[in-house]
C-alpha cells in the first residue's frame, strides 16, 4: 500500500507539472543514490523519496475489527496506520538551478492547492484498481518544516549534498493483511428467564 500511495502522489504531480510550466519528470527514488554511479537515473527530474515512516499512535489502540458473514462473526486486528515522511528534491544543477526553484515552487503550489488523494478522486479518464485497500486508500498531505539541525543530519544521512527540496508529511496509510484471527458464531438469541440456583438452602 506504500507503493500504491507513493504512486497516486508521482502521477498527480506529474500532471500538474506538466499542465503548468512544462514536461518534467517525477520518479520515485532514492535521492541517496544521487553521488553513486546510478545517478543518472536522478538527473534533471523531481524525485519522491520516502525517508522515514511513522506509526499514528492516536489509532494504535483500536478494538479487532468485526465483520459478519452469514453465521459467524470474523474478528481481524485492526490496519497499521502510517505516516510517511516524504522528500521531495528537484535535481537541476549548475545553470539549471533557477529551473530547480521553479518546479520546487510548482510542487509547494500544488499542495496548495490540493492536499487530500484518493483512487476514487481521479475521474472518469482513469480506471480504479481491482483491489479493494487500493479502492478505500485515502490521505492528506501536509508541510513539514525541519530545522537546520535536522536538515544537516538528513543530508549526511543520505549521503550527498543539499539540493532544492521539500518535505511532506503523508497520513495516513492503512496496512492490513487481514488475517483471520477467531471466527465465532453469531449470537442470535438471549435467554432471559430466571433459573433457580440448585443446592441453595
């Protein structure tokens, strides 16, 4: 499902790239790889990276979750929710810098203007996923300010130097694998009627 979000967020800010100031490509990579011999995979495009993920604890705690079929009753532990943190970069160096600050201004616009995706948000012109997680996926984005403490520790972290960039905090991701853990009959009637206590004197 990390994938599946990750995804939906590329081909929609690909489109308004695209619509707005021009043809750029939007990947999802590792930006850690930009000083390696696989950089040129990187090179003049904007680049997702996922950097961290984070559990929500305000829906850790959620009771098993119940579904009836027919007779029975299933109960399944409840979906992990996740934040992502999410790294934008815009990889134009040496005379295309000022290009990199353009589309950086473009992706923060974007987000502006729109911060909730979901699969069933997309219109008519694209066809849904079979798969029903991916139907009920939904999230919002929202701007996460680092300090320049954290900025340095990111970049050393990923092994290169700094480059126009942006981060996201994307909420929330359900995972479930949905696995059966008891299944019990459903209770279909309750006996009210009082029964005397037998060996009671």
């Amino acid at each position: 499902m990390i994938d599946r979000a990750l995804v939906l967020l590329r081909d929609e800010l690909d489109k308004y790239i695209d619509l707005s100031i021009g043809a750029a490509e939007v990947v999802i990579d590792n930006i850690g790889l930009l000083e390696t011999s696989s950089a040129d995979s990187l090179t003049r495009r904007i680049v997702i990276t996922l950097v961290n993920i984070e559990e929500e604890s305000t829906l850790k705690n959620n009771s098993p979750l119940r579904r009836g079929f027919g007779t029975s009753t299933v109960y399944e532990n409840p979906p992990v929710y996740l934040n992502l943190y999410v790294l934008i970069t815009c990889n134009y160096s040496g005379g295309d810098y000022e290009a990199a600050l353009q589309r950086l201004s473009a992706v923060v616009k974007f987000f502006q203007s729109r911060n909730s995706f979901s699969y069933s948000s997309l219109g008519q012109n694209n066809p849904l996923p079979v798969d029903p997680d991916v139907l009920e996926l939904r999230f919002t984005m929202e701007l996460y300010t680092l300090t320049f403490e954290q900025i340095n520790h990111l970049w050393g972290s990923l092994g290169g130097r700094q480059i126009p960039f942006v981060m996201y905090k994307l909420r929330l991701v359900a995972l479930s694998e949905r696995a059966l853990v008891r299944e019990v009959p459903v209770i279909e009637e309750i006996d009210a009627t009082l029964k005397p206590i037998t060996g009671v004197s």
